[in-house]
C-alpha cells in the first residue's frame, strides 16, 4: 500500500492515514492511493476509519497541481469529486478522526464520511475556496448543501468562514469533539460499534437514503468537467 494512505486492517476495522507532507496536500497519487486503499477495505468488508498527522486533517487539494494549468486543476477536482462520491456510497462504514485542521478538501473529505469525530483547539474547519479566488465547484456546492445547515451552509460556501471545532460540530461539518489524546481511543471504540450493524442492511439504507445526493453529484461531476474553476 502507498505510504501516502497506509493502510492497516485488524479485527474488522481498516485505518487508512494520510500523510503527504506539512499539509497533507490532496494530489493525484493521494487521490489514487485513496483510492486503493478503499479497494482494499471493501475487500477485507472493513469498517474505514480515515485520519491525517497530530494537527491536520488535510489543508485541500495540492496547490501545485491547482495553479499548474486549467486542465490539471480540473482534473484533479473531477478525481477527487468521484473520491467524495465513492466515499458516500461505500458499502462499510467510513469513520473520519480528524486530527486537527480541515480545510476546502479536507473539509470535503468530513463531508463524505458517515460519521466525523475532532480533536479540541485552535483548529480551522471550513471551505476557503471563495478567499483564495476559487468560485466553488458544483460538487462541493452540493455537497455542503446536503451534509451542512442553511445557515453554515451560506457561511460557508459563501464567505468562506472557517469554524473552530465546537462550531463546526454545530455547522455539521463533525459530529462530536474530544480531546487529543481521547481521539484514537473514541475513533476506534465507534469503529467497533459499527461492526456489528448488520452491513447490507448499512449498505442498502446508506445508497436509499443518499440515492437523490448521489445523482445529483454524478450530474455535478459532469458539469464540473466542462468548466473552468
């Protein structure tokens, strides 16, 4: 497995931990490795449980690759649009511990989780596309629409505000928050509890329940392919 998303399995539960420099860029081999490790997981009929490196989650898509040209960067949010969309629909259940700061993919990758747990402190949460000259994609738009408040939502995708983990709790970006050293242990004790679901029961209600979400971000993605951002 790729040491950008190792890949451990044990008991049931599959930990896959991004680690792709100080922020954890998303890059087209992140992307790709991501994307085999869930291979991997769905093999193994693992619970996923995706974290980042003590202090960040990730800080979004590689800057690299996003200003190297309008084709790159398309591209790369088209792959990553189909991660989020894949992550939605996986047939286990995915587990985000967020290890610190998470920020426009890395926010994304939250929403595209079944269940999202935060360590406390001076961390940012949010979608800064709009502060750093990007006008959002119709998958993130959709995206926050469907797993944020009215409120956060505009917040958000809008202005570009950023919230500190309790915030982001009540703006639905995470569902609970504990502190930094409970995070493994609380991470791992829900992945644990998810085991025993009964998993096409998990699988079938997950796909009825997100069926019209997934339509809409196949139909995004499309969309997303024929434009500039």
């Amino acid at each position: 497995m790729s040491e950008l998303v190792s890949y451990q399995f044990s008991d049931g539960i599959a930990r896959l931990t991004l680690s792709n420099g100080k922020v954890n860029a998303v890059s087209p081999a992140v992307v790709e490795a991501f994307n085999q490790a869930l291979d991997q997981a769905e093999q193994d009929k693992a619970v996923v449980v995706i974290s980042g490196q003590p202090g960040i989650l990730s800080g979004g898509y590689d800057l690299k690759v996003m200003t190297s040209g309008p084709d790159a960067a398309r591209d790369l949010v088209a792959s990553g649009s189909t991660l989020a969309r894949r992550m939605l629909s996986h047939p286990y259940p995915v587990i985000v511990a967020c290890t610190g700061h998470a920020v426009a993919k890395g926010a994304f990758i939250l929403l595209s989780a079944d269940y999202r747990i935060g360590v406390e402190g001076p961390f940012k949460i949010g979608l800064n596309e709009v502060a750093i000259g990007m006008t959002m994609h119709h998958v993130g738009i959709e995206l926050a629409r469907a797993r944020l408040t009215n409120s956060a939502f505009n917040r958000s995708v809008i202005n570009a505000e950023m919230f500190d983990p309790a915030d982001a709790v009540t703006a639905g970006f995470l569902d609970k928050v504990v502190p930094a050293e409970e995070l493994e242990s609380q991470a791992m004790a829900m992945a644990e509890q998810l085991t025993k679901l009964n998993m096409t029961a998990h699988r079938n209600t997950k796909l009825k329940t997100r069926k019209e979400l997934l339509e809409l971000l196949d139909r995004s993605i499309a969309i997303d392919k024929q434009h500039a951002l």
